[in-house]
C-alpha cells in the first residue's frame, strides 16, 4: 500500500514551489482562462445544459485535480465528447431546460466520480489498455463527426435534433426551409472567423512585429473576440428582434452547493452510461497527461489519476457542474503557456470564478450560434479519417474495429458506439492471444541463433522439430498449441524430439498446464519426447510446484542451444 502522502500530489511539487514557478503558472492560468470562459459555455450548451453549468464545471473540479492529479499540465473540465455522452445519456431520461435534466447531470457527474474513485482505490488503470488506440480514435472521429453535425441547426437558427448522424441529417434538411438568415449569417462568420484565428492570425501578428508569446496569448483569445464581437453586434443592432438565439440570463455568482439525486431508479439508468464515460474520460485523459509528462520528463500515476479525476466530477456534482475530465486542447494551451505545476489549474479556477461573479451580465447577448461555432471549430480537429487508411494498410483487423466503431457510432449513437468500441478491443486481444505465433526454428549456421525456417536460411535435424511460442500460454490458447503439436508431428514418423523454445512465455495458467501435459502424454504414445528450452525463471517456479517436470519424458534445458547439441542425432540438414 502507497503512503498516505502519495495520495496528495500537490505535498510533492508544493514544497519546490518558488517564486519564477508562481510566476509561469499565473501566465499559464491567464491563457486558459481567456480560452476557457468561451469553450466552457460551449460545451454547457453541447451537453443541453444552461451555460452557467459550463463555467461551474470549471472551477471546483479543477482545484481538486491540482490537489489529487499527477499531471502538472493537465487541465480538467468539461470536453466535447463527454458532454456528447452527456446530453446522449440524460436526453433519454429527462427533458432538455427541465429540473429533471440538470439533476440527472449532477447525479451522472456523481457516478462519474464514485466510479473513477472505487478504480483508483483498486488500482484498475490497466483497465483502460483494454481499450485500443485504433478504437478510441475512431470512437473520437465520429463523436467529432456527430458533435459537428448537431451544431448546424444553431448556425441556421432551426430547431434540428437526434442522436444519430441519419436523424440530424433528416431533422436537418426538414429545417433548412425555416433557416434565419441573420443567425445563419453570425455563424458562418463567427466559424470562418475561428478558422482563420487558428491558422491564420499568428502568423500576421508575427510579421507584423508582435512578440511570439503576445502573439500566441491573442491568438488563443480567437474564440473570446468572436463571442465579444457577436455580442456586441446582436446588443446594438436589436438581432434578437429579428430571431436571433441568445444565451439569456445567467446567473450571478459563484458554483452553488448541489446534491446529485440518490434515486435508485435514476442511478440504474445512468450506471452504464456513467461507466462508459469514466472509461473514456480517464482514457482521454491519461492520454494528454502521458504525452505531456514525456516532454518534460515528468512521470504520472494512472491510478493516481483515476482518484484526481474522480475528485474533479464529484466536485462538479456537488457544485452544479457537468461529468468532466481532462482536454487535449486547453491543455496543450496550458503546456504551450509554461504552466509547471497543477497550481496553474487552481489559478485558472480563480479567474472563471472571478468571471462568474462579475462577467455574466455581459453575456446575456451571446448568440448560440457563435458558441456553435466555437464548439464546430473545435471538434472538426478531433476527425482523423485517415485512421482507416492507416489501420487497413497495417492490420484488417484493426480495420475492422475502427470502421465498426466509426459506422456504429455514427448509426446507433455514441453508447452504442463506445460499447461498441469496448466489446471489440476485447475480443480482438483475446482473438489474437488466442492464436499465438508458433514459428519452427533452426539453427543459423556458423552461430548460437535459431531463427524462423520459413524466413532464414538455417540447419534443421529430421528427428527435431522446434516450437517457438510467441506468446504466454493461458485457457484461451492453450488447446490452440495442442492442436499445432499435434498437425506438426503426427504425419512425420522421422521425428523424435519436440522442443518448446520458452523464450517468449512470461506465464503458464492451469489450464495450459494441462495441455503441457496432453501434449507430452500424447507424444510419449507416439515415441517422440518433449523438451523445453530457456523457460523463465517465474515460470520455472510454477512448474516446480507442481508433478509436471516429473512425469515430462524429455529434458529442461537452459538454452536452445544445449537443446539442439544434445539431441542431434546426425549431422544437421541444410
């Protein structure tokens, strides 16, 4: 058990901290903050929650990471998939701006939360390597696909919905006939606008003489001078006269306390919707915190993380929040700005908790469609396509999985999609264990080595025949190897002795054991003997404990090698 210091992470960074580190993490914080207070909102109204949800969600759940998170980069919130996820789990219980709907996203939040907790408690962060790369980048792609796709009814000011991509595309041409022009018009400028911010802005501000730090700071501000100049225009030329969405009042003030419902009924209908979003959440999340840590060569505890993030979305339930988790894009923001510890987060709480108390106000007139747009810009950077091109031309069962993913995702919903995702990065793992490599080797001449008679050029003797085992032999694979053994041997009357070469096997389960154990009682019938050669030592333990070496009717050598010197019976056959 790790030491109860272990638990809090900011006791380790906190006793370094100095003043040119304070002063990093307050640039830092400045940064995401300005990000933040836009794509908060923006995701508040992805999740189908009022936008104040958004910002609540950002304050507590961050000064909790900093205390319990490892990452010193990464930044907790609300992101585009979960609050997918969200809006797709709640949406089926309770109506949208209804009390039932804000309370089945706390009480999902909260779950969310015990979740993660009861996984970082038990140590089960491997759980997340269950689930493949290929998988979850296809589950991301059509979430950004679906995410994208659900915006446009806000850029064209119609009231469009559904779950999957067909029913938005039918809600959507059913729409287009009731299009408002001028909605339309602040969302293809707000979106071609942030565009251009991202690839255009820096670049002229850079050969305009800006400063590459000032240049960054306002090129990061993009989504900020999009919702300032859309206010701004719908404020002074009346636009909501003329049917322009708003976001409306806001509440004044900071995150209030909230208490997630405790309804039986309601905690079983979100329970796998819950799980399936702890799962991706922390996936995501490790992700970002991995590859960060790795440029600093800093190191994260993936189980610490489970407990970090699960503090993050029990804060935001009991704070009026949303299920959060750590972003990819605020936190390479985050990194990009030098913030080197998590105090940057906590900084960053502060200053939404400072725009919640005195800014509200001056969003009344934010029109939805350019917080569509800002969640439109974002998302279509999460679409990686070429996944599939890459996935077919290196595996097709990875292909597979990918395009099942991306196509049920698409289809069905994004529960249906990541379970989806879940069940087939399983049974691929299990598909493949389940038929281990076996190569038959031989001995390359002038050398110690054995290397694959299918692609070197080696010796072989008659009488041996030589299995390499690619892969620990456990119930799922274990009849597989008996099968091959037996394919390999029966039909050749010149063969007398099978080795399994060992090199590759890190453990033998009880139910291999006994095919070990098949496999020599069935050669032994037919007068071959089997061998073993190079086991390892934790394996060798375990066939200690047991009769195995006893009743085995050949030898245990240390190295393939001795193996092949002592039982060669005539000089080797090129």
């Amino acid at each position: 058990m790790k030491p109860f210091r272990d638990y809090f992470p900011i006791l380790t960074w906190g006793r370094q901290y100095g003043r040119q580190t304070l002063s990093d993490d307050l640039l830092a914080a400045v940064i995401v903050t300005i990000m933040l207070i836009a794509q908060s909102l923006a995701y508040a109204l992805l999740a189908g929650l009022p936008a104040q949800a958004g910002l609540y969600a950002s304050i507590a759940p961050i000064l909790l990471y900093a205390v319990f998170g490892t990452s010193r980069a990464l930044a907790v919130g609300p992101v585009a998939v979960v609050s997918l996820m969200t809006a797709a789990a709640i949406g089926q219980i309770a109506q949208q701006g209804t009390m039932g709907y804000g309370a089945a996203a706390l009480t999902l939040a909260g779950l969310s939360g015990a979740i993660l907790l009861v996984m970082g408690v038990l140590k089960l962060g491997f759980l997340a390597n269950f689930l493949s790369h290929p998988v979850i980048a296809g589950f991301i792609t059509a979430s950004g696909i679906l995410i994208a796709t659900s915006q446009l009814g806000h850029v064209l000011g119609v009231g469009a919905g559904g779950h999957t991509l067909p029913e938005m595309v039918v809600s959507l041409i059913r729409a287009v006939p009731q299009t408002n022009p001028v909605t339309l018009a602040i969302g293809v400028v707000a979106t071609g606008f942030l565009f251009w911010v991202r690839r255009g802005l820096k670049p002229l501000l850079r050969r305009a003489g800006m400063g590459a730090r000032a240049a960054d700071i306002l090129t990061k501000a993009g989504p900020v001078l999009a919702v300032v100049a859309s206010t701004l225009a719908v404020r002074g030329l009346d636009l909501q006269a003329q049917g322009v969405r708003i976001v409306g009042i806001v509440p004044q003030g900071l995150p209030p306390l909230t208490l997630p419902s405790v309804s039986p009924d309601l905690i079983g209908m979100l329970l796998v919707p819950a799980l399936l979003i702890s799962v991706i959440g922390f996936v995501e999340s490790v992700s970002v915190a991995q590859t960060l840590a790795a440029k600093r060569r800093q190191r994260i505890d993936p189980d610490q993380e489970l407990i970090g993030l699960g503090s993050a979305n029990l804060g935001a339930a009991f704070t009026g929040g949303m299920p959060v988790t750590g972003g990819f894009a605020r936190s390479v923001v985050n990194f990009d700005a030098g913030a080197a510890t998590a105090a940057a987060g906590a900084f960053t709480a502060i200053g939404l908790a400072v725009a919640a108390v005195a800014l509200t106000p001056l969003i009344y007139h934010l029109p939805i469609a350019t917080l569509a747009a800002t969640i439109i810009v974002a998302v279509l950077s999460l679409v990686d396509l070429s996944i599939l091109r890459r996935a077919w031309s290196y595996s097709r069962a990875d292909f597979i999985a990918v395009a099942a993913t991306i196509l049920v995702t698409l289809g069905l919903g994004v529960e249906a999609g990541v379970s989806t995702g879940v069940i087939l990065s399983i049974a691929l793992h299990l598909y493949k264990s389940s038929r281990p490599h076996v190569a038959e080797v031989g001995l390359v001449p002038g050398t110690q080595h054995f290397r694959n008679i299918l692609r070197h050029d080696v010796q072989t003797d008659p009488a041996i025949v030589t299995l390499r085992i690619d892969e620990s032999l456990y119930f799922a694979n274990a009849r597989f190897l008996e099968d091959h053994v037996a394919d390999r041997v029966t039909p050749d009357c010149d063969i007398r002795h099978v080795i399994l070469m060992c090199s590759a096997i890190s453990d033998i389960d009880l139910s291999a054991l006994e095919s070990l154990e098949a496999i020599a009682h069935r050669l032994d019938t037919m007068g071959v003997k089997l061998h073993l050669s190079e086991v390892k030592g934790p394996v060798m333990d375990r066939l200690k404990c047991c009769d195995f070496l006893d009743h085995l009717t050949g030898r245990v050598f240390l190295s393939q090698y001795d193996a092949w010197d002592a039982l060669r019976s005539r000089p080797p056959v090129a």
